[in-house]
C-alpha cells in the first residue's frame, strides 16, 4: 500500500536562482520525497529526497550539484 499522506513540507514554492549566469524562476512542488522542479518554465526535472537528507536527481535536465543544494535549502531547509 502506498503512503499518500501530506509529508512536512508538502506543497508549492517559488524562489528565483542563478542558472547560467542568469537569474531565474524555479518552481518546485513537494510531494512527499520527490521535488518536482522547474526552472524558467522549460526546465524540467524530478529530485529524490533520501532517508538521509541527501537529495540526488532522478529525471529531467541535467541540474548542476550547487543548484540542487540550493534548492534543497530552500525547499527543506
């Protein structure tokens, strides 16, 4: 059976990131482990949330690691 409760932190953010030199709206949607994210509203890739607090990429556009660490801040603090 699938667990399909709200996690902490569950639910929409926006924040804007310097990608390529530039800065750019991310958006990303929590739902449970995995983020969705999107960058500049073409971007798109999905992040995986591990037991242990590391965040690794499991779909989409290559991310740099330093974005993904950003992301993770701001998203789980």
């Amino acid at each position: 059976m699938t667990d399909i409760t709200p996690a902490e932190k569950d639910g929409k953010y926006e924040f804007t990131i310097s990608y390529s030199e530039r800065e750019l709206l991310c958006e990303v949607e929590k739902e449970q482990n995995i983020l969705h994210v999107t960058i500049d509203k073409t971007l798109h890739a999905d992040l995986k949330v591990n037991s242990d607090g590391s965040v690794e990429q499991t779909e989409g556009v290559p991310i740099p690691a330093s974005t993904v660490e950003y992301i993770k801040k701001r998203v789980i603090g």
